[in-house]
C-alpha cells in the first residue's frame, strides 16, 4: 500500500463515519483524545500549560484545537477548514402523508447543492436531538444506518422533456420517500429509537439527509477517490492530522474546524463568529499575557484557510482559467481572487509556496474566469475578526456541492505534509 492510499483509505473511513458536522467534530475530538489532547469547556476557566495540548468545541459542530511549544511564543500557526456540506435538512412535524397510501418528509435546501444526483439514490438520516431525561438536558448523535429513504424521479414518460435540462422544485420534486401504509407517526420513533431515548424525551432536532454510499476508489490504479462531502471534510481532516502530527516550535499551532461554511458562516459558531479570537484571546489570559501581547503575537501570526478548489473538468475544460489550471493529484491548489474573496496576495503566497517546497509537495494556483463569478470562503472572514496575513488554499476536485465528489488519492496526503511543514517551523 503506498502513502497516498493509506492517506485516502484513513480519510474515506473518517467520512464514512461523518455524515453530519456534529458527527465530523465528535470523530475529531476522538482522534484529537488519542493524541493526548485535552478538552477545555467555554463555560470553564482555561487551564494551559506551556508544551500542552487542548481542544473546545462549540455547539457540538465546530472544534478548535491547539498546541502550546515549550518555548517563548513569537505567536500563532492557524489553519482553518469547515465541517457541514449542503444537504438536505429535516423540517418540524416532517411526516406529509400523500395519497393515503405514501409517506414522505419535509426537507429544506441546506447550502448551494446540485439537486439531481440525490434523487434514486438511498439516502438515510443522521444528526442530534436534544432531550430532557429525567429533568436534565442532554444531547444525543443520531445515525440511521440504514437505506431508509430514496428521493424517486418522475418517469420519462411522464416528462419527455426531462433531459433537456430539470429545474426542481424544493417543495414538491424533492421531498423523499420514507414509508407506505401505515407507519404514518413512526419517524420520530425511529429517530428516538436510534438516540436511545424516548420519542417524548425529544424536545429539538437537527437532522439532515446523507447519501448511504460510501466512499472509494477509481482509475486502474485507484488514482482518484469519490466520496460525499469532500467538501470539506478533505481539508479539515488534513489540517487536523497534520496538526496532531506536527511539533510546535515559536509558535503557538492551532486548527479551527467551523460550521456553516455553506450557508455564509455567519452563526456562533461559524468563522463570521468570534468562536476563533475568543479562544486566542482565553489562551493569552492562561499563559499570563495581556491585551497588547495578544496584539503584538498576532501581528507575527499566519493563517492557512483550507477549502476546495475546483479542478479542470474533462469534460468542460472551457470553464477554467486559461493558465491557472488545477488538477488532481497535481497538490495543493493557493486560490486567487482580484477582489479578494479569497484572501491570499503576494506575500501570503510566498509563504505558502515555501512550506509546499519544504514538506516536498506539489502546489497549484487557481483563479476564476474572469467572466465567471466564484464562490467566497473562510480566510477573508476569519481575518475580519483576526487580522493576520493569511493564503487560501485547497484540494483539487471535481463535481463539487454533489452528494458524491471526486478527487485525487494523492492530494490528502499532500495536505498533511504542507501542515506538518507549516505547523513544525
């Protein structure tokens, strides 16, 4: 087996096992306890010791970890990733009986998704109920593992212009199967069932839709891997082990993991949120520092904002840049944006070109057509609140916002070692 597919094998089974962002951060914080990392609470004092190791997380989706070096602290090594991916999310009261005889769910638009690869596909339901039990609160992972449900096309015959382009409509072509007859009022008992607890105990839900095949290989030589929600599972999954891999010199190393990427990061717990500079701000207070020490650090300090790119597509080469070209397997893509919707420039570039170079690994550059309108992601907010210099980057994929992506079995690896190059300086 060589690195790359280790690397990816690793990966695949992490998204497996994350078909939510609550579910992702719970795995990060397990792999981040095997390490020996500590987890801190918000609502308690920080207690950190130089050459430790923490972590916190924020309403069971977003995560932040960080290593304290042994030295004096010339300031902070960052990288920041998001755990949700545009889905489907379950509605309130979800059950609508159809024809007396089907039994579908609510669903609502989570993110800027491709709509038709999810339907005819099995499809099942994950996420966290919040219950009261026996007076006190408590919030529960939830995961259907089974094929439950399926979203079924209209038949050609009933739509002989179907392959001449489909606009769906959210409410009514995209509501999913889950029953026939007479499990009408079973779904919340199925969900509680699949909680442990009772469906009474359930005051709250956040449940949301995921595709049921997992992920693997393709090529002859298993060159490329599909997987659901490689974005950005595929970046926060690299930073994090190449955190957990890596020994901190000056600086102290921290890995930001947000939610709601997707829907425009701005909660409490997204990188629109003060979840980042919060946490600075508390680890300055726990090693004796101040206000202008805090400053003065951040001042020195970098951030690396980890989001996927958009790979030229063998099929539509057109709608790529004409001499800024990524491909998979061809390394870590550095993103650019005239009007700075990411946030690299010349001297965070450099930077990042140099850990590439020092780790051993390939790097890429990306722009949009400049005809084409992109996307924004985390870097140019998280430096609103956090003002460091700081290089978008990404792994190189195709298809990307559909429930099943592909990428280069290459590339996750390429990732770690970038971090570890980063994080060990």
């Amino acid at each position: 087996m060589s690195k790359y597919t280790d690397s990816s094998k690793k990966l695949l089974k992490f998204i497996e096992e994350s078909p939510t962002c609550f579910h992702a951060v719970a795995n990060l914080a397990e792999m981040l306890k095997k390490a020996g990392f500590c987890e801190l609470k918000e609502t308690d004092k920080y207690k950190v010791a130089k050459g430790g190791k923490y972590f916190v997380t924020r309403n069971d989706s977003s995560i932040l970890a960080f290593v304290v070096p042994k030295t004096k602290v010339q300031g902070y090594h960052i990288s920041a990733a998001h755990s949700d991916s545009p889905c489907f999310k379950i509605k309130e009261n979800p059950e609508i009986v159809a024809e007396n005889h089907y039994i579908k769910l609510n669903v609502e638009k989570y993110g800027g998704m491709i709509d038709s690869p999810w339907l005819d596909r099995p499809l099942s339901v994950a996420g966290r109920v919040v219950c009261k039990v026996k007076n006190k609160w408590l919030t529960k992972l939830v995961n259907i593992k089974k094929d439950l449900l399926i979203i079924p096309n209209l038949a050609i015959h009933m739509d002989r212009e179907i392959n001449k382009g489909k606009e769906y409509n959210a409410q009514t072509d995209l509501a999913p199967l889950y029953a026939l007859g007479s499990e009408a009022g079973s779904f919340m008992e199925l969900i509680a069932k699949g909680a442990g607890v009772k469906a009474e105990e359930i005051y709250g839900h956040d449940l949301f839709l995921y595709p049921r095949t997992a992920g693997g290989f393709l090529g002859p030589n298993d060159e490329m891997i599909y997987s659901p929600r490689l974005d950005d599972l595929h970046s926060a999954y690299g930073c994090m082990v190449g955190l957990i891999n890596a020994e901190p010199k000056d600086y102290i190393n921290v890995c930001v993991v947000f939610d709601n990427e997707e829907i425009g990061s701005g909660t409490k717990q997204g990188a629109d949120s003060t979840f980042l500079e919060d946490n600075l701000r508390r680890i300055e207070i726990a090693l004796e520092g101040d206000a202008e020490d805090l400053t003065r650090k951040i001042a020195g300090s970098f951030l690396i904002s980890s989001d996927n790119a958009h790979a030229v597509h063998p099929n539509h080469p057109e709608k790529a840049d004409p001499t800024n070209r990524p491909f998979l397997n061809g390394g870590i893509v550095i993103k650019y944006h005239g009007s700075l919707k990411y946030a690299t420039d010349a001297v965070s570039a450099a930077k990042m070109k140099d850990w590439c170079k020092k780790a051993k690994v390939p790097f890429q550059t990306y722009h949009n057509r400049s005809d084409l309108p992109g996307g924004s992601t985390l870097g140019n907010i998280s430096t609103a609140h956090v003002s460091i210099d700081s290089v978008d980057i990404g792994l190189p994929q195709l298809a990307m916002h559909s429930c099943l992506e592909t990428a280069g079995t290459e590339d996750v690896y390429n990732l770690i070692e970038a971090m570890k190059s980063f994080y060990s300086e």
